[in-house]
C-alpha cells in the first residue's frame, strides 16, 4: 500500500469490508445494532463472525481475542486460535457466531474492589458491535465490555456506554422541546491529545526509578531544562520523526485518524491528537495509541514515557479532554451556530454542561485522581485542582446580559430574552485557549484538560456525560411540562446562570489570589487522590449514577475501593524502589567518592604546607553530613513503609500513604540529590537529567 488512504483502517472489520463481505439483510441488522443499539440475532451473528474470520485469515491472523479494559487501566486479551480438529490429526479454521457475541476469561485476578469473590472467578466479555473490529500483531482484536458472573461491570467500556445512552435520552427530550423531529438519537464525541517523553532506551535502562515506576524518584535539575521555551514546536529530530512515521502507519492501518504530532514544552516531551470520533471509539483508540506509542518507541532504541510527571522541575505529561455532543444529522449541539433559533438551543446545553461542572466538582477531579497526576495538578504547567470553566469574553458578556436582562454590548435596543427571534447572534469562534483552565469552552467543544497522560479517557467521559445527563433530565422535566415553552425557557437559563456562576473564571487560573477567590465562591479544592474519592460514595453521587443506571452502587464502591488501593500501592512500589537506588547505589557511591577526597587531601598534606586541601576537606565534610543525614532518613522511611503495610482499611492507608511515607520519600530525595550536585559525575551511579531528557538526538 503507497497511499495514506490505501493504508487507514486496512486492519479493521468497517462498515466498507462488512458492505463487501456481508449480505444486504445482515449488513442492515449490524448497521442498526451500531446506529440505534438493537440487538443482534444469533443467525447474523454467525454471519458476521464468519465473515470476519475469513477476512482476518486473508490478513494473516491466525488467533482471536475479546480485547477489554478491566480497572487496571490498560487492556486485557487472551488469544484463543481459529483451528478446531476434524479428525486424523487433521483441523479447519472456524468462529462461531456464540465465540463472537461472548467470551469466559478469567476475573480472578483483575481488580474488583471486592465486587466478587475469588472463588467467583468467571467473568464474562460481550462483544461491542458500536466498536469496529480490528488486527494487531496477527491477532483478531474483538472490543468488548467485561462483566462478573452477578452482570456487574468490571471495565471501563460497559459504564461508558451506559453513560453514552444516558446523554442521549436525556438530549432527545430536550431536543424534542425544540422540534427536532429528524433528530433520532445524540452521541457524545472526544479528541483526547495525548502528551508523553521520548527517552533513549540505553539511559532508561539504567535507571531503576523508571523501569519500576515510570517517572525519575531522584534527580537534580539540569542547567537548562525548559527555560528558553526552544522545545515548544520546534523542528522534530529525526529520531523522534522516524517514530512518528512509523507510529502514524500503525495507527492508520488501526482506523485511528492521528492527525497532529509537535513537540511539546519540556525536552524530550511531545503531543500526538487524533481528529474527533464517538466517545467509545475514541476511548479504544487511545488504548491503542498508549500501547503502539511504547512498542514503536522500542523498536527505535526510544522508550515512550507516559507517566505524568516523569521529572521533577519540567513540565508533567497530561491529556486534554476535547469534548461536544453531535446529533446523528450532524449538529454540533455546542456549536454557537449564527441564526438565533440555535442559539436558544445552545445555551440550553451549554448551561447544562455549566450546571454538571458545578454540581459534580468532585467527580470530575475524581475523574482524574491517581498519584502520578498528583504530582501534576497545580503545578505551573497544568491547571490546578480546583474546577472552574473558562468561557471567554464574549460568552461571558452575552450570559451576563442574559442574566441581568440588559442590552447585549450596547447595540440591542429591547432587552436580550431567550426566545427564538430576539437572541443576538453569536461569532463562529467567541473564546479564546487558556491553558490555566481545567474546563475550556473552545469553540464548539469543552477541553477538560485535568485528565493525566497514562489514563484512560473513559473514567472522565462517564462522569461528563453522566453530569451533564441530569441538568438535561432536570430542564426537560421544567419545560415539558410548562405552558409557555420560551417564557419558561427563558426563566430557566437565566437561574442557571445566576445560580452556577460561582464555576465561570476567566482569568489565570495559576495565581495565588485565584485560590482565595475559589474558597470564597465555595468552590472545592481537592489536592489530593485521598482527599477526593471519599465524596465518589457520597449519597449525591452514588443517587446520580442510580438515577442514571451508568453504576449501581456495588460497583461505585468498588471503583472506590480500587482507586484508593491501586493510589497506596504505587507509592509502595516507589518507595522501595527508592529504598533500594538509595541504600544499595548511591549511599556507597558517595561514601567512596567522600574517600577519594579525603584521600586526596591526605596525599596533599604529606607534600607540604605549601599545597591547600581545602576544596577536598570541605566538600568530603559536606557530603559525609549529607550522606549520613541520608542514611538516617532511609531508616524513618523504612519505618513508615512498614507501618503502613500494617493498615488495612483503604482510606486510611491511602492517607498514611500520602501524609507519612511519602514525605518521609521528598525529604530523602532533598538529600539525594543535593549529593548528587556535588559528586563527581563518574561516581555518580545513575544518569542525569541532563543525560536523560537530552538523550534523543
């Protein structure tokens, strides 16, 4: 294949393969299972799955998987082949309709949050005909949700589609108001641009921290680092563009639309951002991007960093959320438009999703909580912990008008009511980017840019739909039932506004003062992994998601579970992993380097007065009250690791976690790496952030 359009999607089961290779009554039945969610019956599916075996086999696989994504994270496969025996030691390649629509895999060891016992080991996956089928690595990739064996669900997939058809009743109903006849059904759509490090393989290799962990647990900062700002789109080397050559092929042939790549702010840190598609697809998407950007990586000698602060002192790694509900006749519903009766409409939903933001803060920080975005929230290069939405001037001014009841920039002479005739229009594009927002209106979409760069997207989307589900659910029931549709439509936005301005903050959201306004708004500022999950099990929270029928409330508490349990054991590993860099590494390390100076001095001191070791004294005092200070710090870390392991309740671990051991690892690091400014570098046991960050020339 020469050609990009010869390539894209030439490894995935599509609508135009399926045309092909389907007949026209089974074709029709998998487009209204896709389109309008109906079920498929076991006669097509049998078809279908055929059909599918058949194009794989032509590909070159040779195996079939139901791929999910249990709470881990990442995604899951077990690859069972196509062969079954006919006798004589002979086999055929055959799939079945019932090996398509459903798989058995083993839950045992996946999280569950006690959702299931162990002996409860079976699991189940369901095939996802919205999601198109795909080959990688010679293997027939089948997207499916994953539930236990009582049909709670042990994935990402399952509540995102149910938060999907949550959006869309609620959307309908308010469409309807409006009378959108030819509307049939909404979808939620997502762009997430993915941040990460390129590193040289040979230099992580020699570094425990991110093999172990992902991110450097010691490091002194660099003389240049992201200072000068060259980094920020400057000319890709050719290392890095070898990758994305070779990343972008991958990914086309996947049906995954890469469309921008540019290096990002720190060294060694760059941003890939695919064009939008529906929620669920993006989200398998991304998988796939997350998992080809690290094998590519390797096959360049580079290894693909994704953890969200990798290096202290840089910018961290995060990924931006870009998100807005379309219509199936292709109405962006969050599309300002330029005739007033869009307008009406669009203020409505964008009130809606102004209300869900205020209303559930904390789910949406919860959304994105894990340790290593921790690091990255409220640091100077991502948004802070507190939510707020940024709108821009202009929509800011035509709210406030709306919600005053004045004249609109001062060129409407009756005031601005919401009705469908006497709206001003709106410019295509009103805001502007400000990148210190977690929750940008840009345009036609929000950009919820809180979420960290190892996540998956499908968390932060259940929740967005979900919220915004239910300031639709609550208008629809107000305006269903009023006499008057504008008047009542009119009342409705303008408390809205008044009632959730406190979220709307256009300013830099990275100032001090903003802080302070924030609390005084009463608005949330959750710092920390253990300081927003509790309110995931809030009585609020947990009625939404009922109300809703995206989480039953055994399945909220055990992605409560999971999240505090997967925060505690990622500062564990961390925190031996720099247990064993420290006492096994860099403490002999430095107590030799301290005898070489001494020894050095001492040589001085047989030669004569005449010769100074004062460099040499002072510097082996210096670093022999570090490295003993060292020592000691190791034992009190030591000692709060061993006291945590013996907490069992998750919450209380989480926060012994984040108030003990790690600050017993920032004062250790303190120590470290002021020692490893002083030492010579070739006793030095570990490379640099110079070394490392510079690596890919």
């Amino acid at each position: 294949m020469n050609t990009v359009t010869e390539l894209f999607g030439s490894m995935v089961f599509n609508d135009s393969v399926m045309r092909q290779r389907l007949p026209k009554e089974v074709f029709r039945q998998v487009q209204s299972s896709i389109i309008d969610g109906k079920r498929l019956d076991s006669g097509a599916a049998t078809v279908v799955a055929n059909a599918m075996k058949d194009w794989a086999i032509e590909k070159g696989a040779t195996h079939f998987t139901h791929w999910f994504q249990p709470m881990t994270g990442i995604t899951a496969e077990k690859h069972d082949s196509f062969i079954s025996p006919i006798g004589q030691g002979r086999v055929i390649m055959e799939f079945s309709g019932k090996e398509l629509i459903q798989g058995e895999p083993d839950a045992s060891s996946f999280p569950s949050g006690g959702i299931r016992s162990t002996f409860e080991a079976r699991g189940y996956t369901a095939w996802d005909p919205t999601s198109y089928a795909f080959i990688k690595d010679r293997v027939l990739c089948i997207p499916t949700a994953f539930c236990s064996y009582s049909g709670d669900a042990l994935d990402k997939k399952t509540p995102l589609l149910r938060s999907m058809q949550a959006i869309n009743r609620q959307s309908m109903r308010v469409l309807r108001l409006f009378g959108n006849k030819d509307v049939t059904s909404i979808k939620t759509t997502v762009g997430p641009e993915q941040e990460f490090f390129l590193i040289d393989k040979d230099v992580f290799d020699r570094r425990e921290d991110l093999i172990y962990t992902g991110r450097t647990l010691l490091g002194a900062r660099p003389p240049k680092g992201q200072e000068l700002d060259d980094h920020y789109f400057g000319a890709i080397k050719p290392r890095v563009a070898a990758f994305f050559k070779e990343l972008d092929e991958e990914l086309w042939k996947l049906g995954v639309m890469v469309k921008t790549e540019h290096n990002e702010v720190a060294p060694g840190q760059h941003e890939m951002a695919p064009i939008y598609t529906t929620t669920n697809i993006a989200a398998d998407h991304n998988q796939l991007t997350m998992e080809l950007m690290q094998k590519v990586a390797r096959r360049h000698n580079m290894v693909c960093l994704l953890q969200e602060k990798p290096f202290a002192g840089v910018n961290g790694s995060g990924k931006h959320n870009n998100w807005s509900i379309v219509t199936n006749t292709g109405v962006n519903l969050l599309e300002p438009g330029d005739t007033p009766a869009e307008n009406a409409q669009f203020l409505l939903f964008l009130c809606a999703v102004i209300q869900a933001v205020d209303d559930y803060q904390d789910l949406l920080r919860i959304s994105v909580a894990s340790a290593g975005n921790d690091h990255r929230l409220g640091a100077n290069e991502a948004p802070p912990a507190v939510l707020s939405i940024f709108l821009g001037d202009e929509l800011d001014a035509i709210l406030t008008a709306i919600e005053r009841e004045e004249p609109y920039g001062g060129k409407e002479k009756e005031l601005i009511k919401v009705g469908v005739h006497v709206l001003p229009k709106f410019p295509r594009d009103s805001t502007d980017r400000n990148r210190t927002s977690p929750f940008a209106f840009t345009g036609n979409k929000f950009e919820f840019r809180m979420l960290g760069s190892s996540a998956s997207i499908s968390g932060a989307n259940v929740v967005l739909n979900t919220a915004v589900a239910e300031s639709l659910r609550q208008y629809a029931d107000v305006l269903e039932s009023a006499d008057n549709f504008e008047a009542a439509l009119h009342d409705l936005i303008r408390s809205v506004i008044a009632n959730h301005r406190r979220i709307i903050f256009n300013g830099n959201g990275y100032e001090d003062s903003w802080r302070e306004e924030a609390e005084r708004r009463g608005l949330l500022n959750l710092a920390s992994t253990p300081d927003c999950v509790p309110l995931y099990i809030s009585e609020k929270n947990v009625s939404l998601f009922q109300r809703h029928r995206v989480y039953n409330e055994r399945e909220l508490r055990a992605r409560y579970e999971i999240k505090l349990e997967a925060y505690s054991k990622v500062l564990h590993i961390e925190s031996l992993t720099m247990l064993d860099m420290v006492r096994k590494k860099i403490l002999p390390a430095v107590s030799a380097y301290t005898g070489s100076l001494a020894e050095s001095a001492l040589a001085k001191k047989e030669l004569g007065d005449g010769f100074d070791c004062s460099f040499e004294e002072d510097l082996a005092k210096k670093l022999s009250e570090l490295n003993a200070a060292a020592a000691k710090q190791v034992l009190l870390l030591e000692k709060e690791v061993k006291a945590c392991d013996q907490i069992t309740d998750s919450l209380s671990r989480a926060r012994y976690s984040r108030d003990r051991v790690l600050a017993a690892m920032d004062a250790l690091r303190s120590l470290v790496d002021e020692m490893e400014e002083l030492c010579a570098a070739d006793y030095w046991p570990y490379p640099s952030y110079g070394e490392i960050l510079f690596s890919v020339q």
